[in-house]
C-alpha cells in the first residue's frame, strides 16, 4: 500500500480525555479512532492487525476441533430469564425493541449457544463438540478507561465444549490450555502471560486466567517461581498465600493484563435449557459444557502495552500490518521499483511515498512500528543498496535488493 492513498494519519498531539497508552498511541498512529467511552473504531491498520490475531486464534482453534459459527449480538430477554442472568448480570445492556419486547446486547454468549446446542446433540455419538465464534461483545462497564483493554464494545472469541462425561471435559480442557499458549506465543506475549488459578466456576474449584505482566495491568496476581502459574489475589487468602500446584509458599507480587480465560461450566447452562443426549444404554443424561474465552482486541491492546519504545510501538511479526515501511528519500524511481518488486515477492510492504521531510518520514515509521524499515536513498544507493533497519535495533545495514529479500524471508 502506499502511504500517500492510507485513509488516515499519523498525529502528533495526544487524544484529549485518553489516559491508557494503547489507546493513546494506537490513535496518534492511525490505528484506531475513539467513538466514545469504551469504543473504538479499527481503522485500516488497526484492522489489518485485529484480523491477524484473530487468523492466529481461528488456526489454533481450528487444531483442536474447533468448528466456527456467528452467532447474533441481538440476544432475546427469555434466554437469560431461563438461567436467572437478566437480573443479575450487572453488565448487560438491555433495550427495548419496537415490537414492544426486550433485549440484550451479548455480552456473553453461553444463553445462545446452549439451545443451539439442542438442535444438533442427541446421541452420545454427537459428541464432543466444539463450536467457537470471533464476535463483538458489549459490557456496561462503569469504568471504560483501559483503552482497548477496558471496552463497551470489544471482539471475543469464545468456544464452548460439549462432552458426555466431565473425564471428558478434562481431557480437552487441558488441550485448550496448551492451544491458549501457542496463541499468546505467536502474538508476541508467551515469555510473559501466565496460567492463573481464580476462584472456581460452577464446576469446579479454579477456573484458569491467562495473564500477561504488565504494569499497565488492572490485576494483581502472585506468580510461583518454581512452577510458573500464578495465582488471583481474590483466591490467594483461601490457598494460604501458596502456589496451589505445587505449594511454594515465595509467591511474588506482579501487575497483570487478563488476556484469557477458561472454565468448565459442567451443567451450570445445560440443566436450565435441558440439554440431554442419550447415552450407550439409552439413559438420558446431561451434557457437560465447557468455555473458553479470549479477546483478540485486548491482545492487541497488551501487545502495545508491551511492545514499545519511547519513539513508538515494536509490532511482533505475525501481528504487524505489513512486514516492510518502505521510505523513499528522494529517489521515488528506484523506490518504486522496489515497491513493485516487493509486492511480487508478495511481501507485504507500506510505502512512505508522500512528499514529507525525511524527519518525518522517519517518526512516522517508529510510531508506527512496522517490523523493518528500508530507506531507499542517494545515500543507500551510493553504498549498493538499500538500509534495512529492524524497529527494535539501533544499528542498519546496507544490502542489495537480492540480499534484503533474502533476509525479510528469514
């Protein structure tokens, strides 16, 4: 893409009333655009990265079973009813719709997923089952400050797992487990995010977070040196201030971003919506669910959270925009020509064509963080070539076409 057509720009001013640094530099690069409070709008940037985190989670999703559907944000009054969470789910938006009944906006999606479920298991041969979704969630947030770690409107992934047994269940929630890892891995964020114990869901006695380091973190979490999990503050009195896997009691104190989450539901949703199969000796019984979530716009808020300097954001690879910020420095042919060849390697290039100072050209490129910079210059071309500079390094050098190829295929 050249940068000359980009729909929008870099800026050098703050947002006013934004305090979160994702949020601050994402606009200031031309990632994002805040609406209102707790909303956002993903700009072509902004996008071209949301999609490739959430290509990473649909492939890793897709490894385990996963099936995809989409289900609808419009959710009716009567399913949450039916599991006693109209009154008591403090987040929800509710809203009247002209044929005089009432909604909600889903900020969660087990009310919807359980009564499909009904259309489709009958048998135990129907099962497992794992069925997911990428959708936009909303929550009432009283406090929307976080950027887009802290929305009213934000993606979510969520799978939901249906088994016959919970022998069952935990066998492929410890396969959800190590599939969450290789997700935070490949965005950029596996040295850092943590399996975090919490308190129990309707099932059992944890539930697991994943939670990333960050002093940007609205969580306070206690990692286990020996082990590497941690644990929830609200669960730490409980465990005696110990690591509940292996019971060290040197427990460190850390600021956290909660990226991930998983649960075994058990029949907390099934037994309200009545979701039976019948087993081998044509019993009926209930069906063991489990869910697991994980927001692919919060990843990218903990991504900037992380992964920055003072000039900018550092984009990990696999989640960058493009690969290459191509800056042309007075020698627009030959950067053309580059330009072009770069789109034939099919090498996902932004091309900095636009008639600014060399100054700018280069703040621009550090704000926005593309994995590599090459300058196409009088200067680089007197030397052979192009400078090729990593966002994250101080130090350049100077290749040849064939051999800066070869390098950004590394």
């Amino acid at each position: 893409m050249k940068q000359s057509k980009l729909f929008t720009r870099t800026i050098k001013e703050l947002p006013k009333d934004e305090t979160s640094f994702n949020a601050q530099v994402l606009i200031r690069s031309g990632f994002i655009n805040k609406t209102t409070s707790g909303a956002y709008t993903f700009l072509p940037l902004g996008l071209k990265t949301h999609n490739k985190i959430c290509d990473i989670i649909r492939e890793e999703m897709n490894a385990i079973g996963g099936q995809e559907i989409l289900m609808p944000a419009l959710t009716p009054k009567s399913i949450w009813e039916t599991t006693g969470r109209w009154e008591n789910f403090d987040a929800l938006f509710k809203l009247a719709g002209a044929d005089d009944k009432e909604y909600a906006l889903g900020a969660t999606h087990e009310e919807v997923i359980t009564p499909l479920a009904k259309d489709y298991i009958f048998s135990y041969k129907d099962l497992p089952a794992y069925i997911y979704q990428i959708q936009t969630k909303f929550r009432n947030e009283p406090r929307a400050r976080s950027g887009l770690l802290r929305g009213r409107e934000f993606s979510m992934k969520d799978l939901y797992s249906f088994h016959k047994d919970e022998d069952d269940l935990n066998k492929y929630y410890d396969i959800a487990k190590e599939a969450y890892f290789k997700i935070f891995k490949r965005c950029g964020l596996g040295d850092i995010t943590y399996l975090t114990y919490a308190s129990g869901g309707a099932f059992s006695k944890y539930s697991h977070e994943f939670q990333t380091l960050s002093e940007a973190g609205e969580d306070t979490i206690y990692v286990c040196d020996k082990c590497q999990v941690a644990v929830n503050r609200e669960i730490l009195d409980s465990q005696k201030n110990k690591c509940p896997k292996c019971g060290n009691s040197k427990l460190e104190e850390k600021k956290a971003i909660e990226v991930g989450n998983i649960f075994k539901l058990g029949t907390r949703f099934s037994k309200p919506f009545n979701l039976k199969y019948t087993n081998e000796k044509e019993e009926k019984k209930e069906v063991i669910m489990g869910c697991y979530g994980i927001g692919p716009s919060r990843i990218m808020g903990t991504v900037v959270e992380i992964c920055h300097d003072d000039k900018g954001i550092i984009w990990p690879e696999a989640v960058a925009p493009f690969k290459v910020h191509l800056l042309s420095l007075g020698k627009d042919e030959e950067a053309e020509k580059l330009y072009n060849q770069l789109l034939k390697e099919k090498v996902e290039v932004l091309y900095d064509d636009r008639d600014a100072s060399a100054g700018e050209k280069f703040a621009d490129a550090d704000l926005m963080g593309i994995p590599y910079r090459a300058v196409m210059s009088k200067k680089s071309l007197a030397a052979g070539g192009v400078e090729l500079k990593k966002r994250e390094s101080e130090k350049s050098e100077i290749l040849n076409v064939k051999k800066m190829l070869e390098k950004l295929r590394m």
